[in-house]
C-alpha cells in the first residue's frame, strides 16, 4: 500500500460543474480500483491524498498529473503505508475551512503538516462522507 499529496491550482470555481465530474469520474474508478482519500479545495487549490495497492497509485498519479484542470501540480509526500486512512472514502470532498486554509497555504507547513491535517479533518467530517459505490 501506497499513498500520495499533491497540491495543485484549480482552473475551474469550486463545487461547480468541472469539480462535480472530477468527482464523478474518480468515484468510478477509486471504487473499482479500491483508491480511497480525500480532495480539499482551499480557495483556487486542490488539496488531495490518495492511498491504495501501489501499482495502481502508479498509475493514477500521473494521469491525475496531466489532467488539464488543474496546473502547478506538486506532489508533497508519497510513501508506503501498512493501512488505510480512508477506509469506506473512494472520494471525500470538501471545501477546507478558513483555519485549515491557512494552514494548508503557509509556507512552514510541512508534507507531514498537511497529511496530518487532512486526515484530522476528514476524520471529522465522516458524517458527511459520500459512500462508496458498489463494485461493478
Ligand atoms: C484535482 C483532480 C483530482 C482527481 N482525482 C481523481 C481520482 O481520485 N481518481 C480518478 O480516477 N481520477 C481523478 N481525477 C481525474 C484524472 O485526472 C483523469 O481525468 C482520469 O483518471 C482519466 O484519465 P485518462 O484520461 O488518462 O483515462 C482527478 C482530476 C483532478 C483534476
């Protein structure tokens, strides 16, 4: 098991029309391809961890990189992990918090920082997550 960071700049407003089909394809494939984690929007940036086995992180990850919706695509952290963080989470989104805003956007924030802190979040906002689909 593998998981990822990035940060990237959206080029699209948040929780409209391009982040509902970002959404919707990634619950497509994570649930299929057993990927969970979280993406955050904090203003115009996409704040995202992603976990699974690592052949398919592998693949995913520059594909995501690519992707012509978002630019400066910066990966933070990328290691091996023994278990899941978003066990039953294909896709958690949300728009972070101001508090957490800034402390995702401050220079002296660590990788390490923002993992913690994006767990930490989604961990509390479980009532609210959208549940995976069933496997196709
Ligand atoms: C911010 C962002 C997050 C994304 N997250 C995922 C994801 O978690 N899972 C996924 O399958 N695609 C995700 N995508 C979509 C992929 O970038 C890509 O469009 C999709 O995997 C299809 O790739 P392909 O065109 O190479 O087949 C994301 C795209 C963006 C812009």
């Amino acid at each position: 098991m593998k998981f990822v960071i990035y940060n990237s700049l959206s080029l699209h407003p948040a929780f409209e029309t391009v982040d509902m089909e970002i959404l919707r394809e990634a619950f497509k494939f994570n649930a299929t391809h057993g990927i969970t984690g979280f993406l955050y929007r904090c203003h115009q940036h996409y704040y995202q961890y992603f976990e699974g086995t690592a052949d398919i992180v592998d693949d995913l990850l520059p594909r995501i990189a690519k992707d012509k919706r978002h630019t400066d695509f910066q990966v933070l952290q990328v290691d091996d992990i023994s278990s899941r963080r978003f066990t039953g989470w294909s896709m958690g989104y949300s728009r972070a918090a101001s508090e957490l805003q800034s402390a995702l956007l401050s220079p002296s924030s660590s990788a390490e920082d923002v993992r913690e802190r994006l767990t930490l979040e989604a961990q509390k906002q479980r009532a609210t997550h959208i549940p995976p689909q069933k496997k196709m």
